[in-house]
C-alpha cells in the first residue's frame, strides 16, 4: 500500500477541485476527505455541464467512488512540485 | 490394549508436533534476517546505478520532470510533464493537453468521421487504472 497520493489528497483538504469521472461527468466542489482507495467526499458540489446532467442539479454533497475517477483537475498553486518528486523518488525505492 | 497403544501413540505425535513447531520457529527466526540481505543487496546496487532500467517502471522514474505520452482508455492521449506516479501508474501531470478522439458516422454516406477534441489543463491527477501506455519524451526530436 502507497501513501503518495493518499498523504497528496489529504493536504488538499479544503479546497477547490474538479473531479471527471469515467461517465465523463465533471463534479466541482470542495474536497472534504479521501481515503486509501483515494474515494472523495465533495462539498457545496455543481455539475461542470449542467445543461446535459440536470438530475444532478439538486446534488449538494457527494461521496464518489474511488474506481469511477477518470481525473482530478487539481488547483495549480496546490501542487508543490519539488515535494512530489521527492515523495515519488522515495515510493520508487522502497515500493 | 487399546489404552496402551494409544499412550505408545500420544508422544509420538506430541514430539512430532514439537518438531514441526521447532521448524516454524526456526522459519520465523531466520526470516528477517533473509529479508535484510534481500534488501541490502537491493539498496546496495540502486545507489550504484541509479539510472538503470531493471524493470518497466524504471523507465517512468526516469522520466520524471519530462514531458511524457499517456494513451489513456476511450481513446483519450494526454501530453504533460509527469510530476508524481506510483506502482498502480496514478499520476499527477503539469501542463497537460488532452485529446480526445471520436469517431461519427456520415448519416448519408456511412462515412466515418474522426474528430479530436483538444483542451488542457494546468495540474490534472490521473487514475491508473484507465492508463493504456506511458512513452518517455522524444529526445530525438
């Protein structure tokens, strides 16, 4: 079991993120927890393409599945570059 | 009768039991001490030769920090530069283009249309399970 993207997730508490799923349906919201299966709880939740999901409209908290993610657009002053080379040098030794 | 050859029977099976749990033991003693060397002899030569390509993921540790080529399920290809990847190929990617690929049927003439759909993204973590092939940069290019 790897931690890197758990331990990533997890400093991202808090804030904004868009989660595409392998439906293509984009959830933006705010990142409320993760787990080790890198399953997410979003808050204050809307649909990215409302016009073609309205079902979702009234959705204002999710949990999503950690096996339904395609991608996580991640905010750009989230991600520390340096520490995430070291973290991924790290896992690559010792995984 | 039966009560003696019953008791002749009883530390038989005990000391085979003593021995069989004395091999476990035993087992389990020298355990660490196999892994250890295991390791040692791992860590030893990863600092000899850090930029060796023993196995498959090597090749994406290397490219770390690169512009790489991820062709990705339901025909989808990403171009960024790779920032972070683990064992499952989940990764978080810098500056990415992605190009979707769809292909339409002509209603009148059954011709096939291929369309790409291109669009990026700053940051943008990928889900290993829906990563088909990863290629270093092209240092020919």
């Amino acid at each position: 079991m790897t931690y890197l993207f758990f331990s990533y997730f997890k400093d991202l508490v808090g804030r904004e993120v868009t989660v595409e799923l392998k439906n293509d349906l984009a959830i933006r919201g705010t990142l409320h927890s993760v787990d080790q299966y890198l399953n997410i709880k979003l808050e204050n939740t809307r649909v990215v393409d409302q016009d073609k999901y309205p079902h979702m409209l009234s959705v204002r908290n999710c949990f999503i599945r950690g096996s339904v993610v395609r991608y996580v657009q991640l905010p750009p002053d989230g991600v520390d570059i340096e520490l995430l080379h070291d973290a991924t040098r790290r896992e690559a030794r010792g995984g | 009768m039966t009560v003696k050859s019953g008791a002749r029977v009883l530390p038989d099976v005990f000391g085979r039991f003593l021995t069989l749990s004395r091999i476990v033991a035993l087992k389990i003693l020298l355990k660490p001490l196999v892994y250890s060397l295991c390791t040692k002899g791992r860590t030893g030569m990863a600092t000899e030769e850090d930029s060796a390509v023993k196995e498959p993921l090597d090749l994406i540790r290397l490219s770390l920090d690169e512009r790489i080529y991820v062709k990705l399920r339901s025909d989808r290809e990403l171009r960024g530069k790779l920032h972070a990847y683990d064992q499952h190929l989940n990764m978080i990617l810098g500056d990415v283009e992605e190009i979707v690929t769809t292909v339409e049927i002509d209603d009148e003439t059954y011709e096939e249309i291929v369309r790409t759909t291109r669009r990026t993204v700053p940051f943008l973590f990928v889900r290993g399970d829906g990563v088909i092939l990863v290629s270093p940069p092209l240092r020919t290019a």
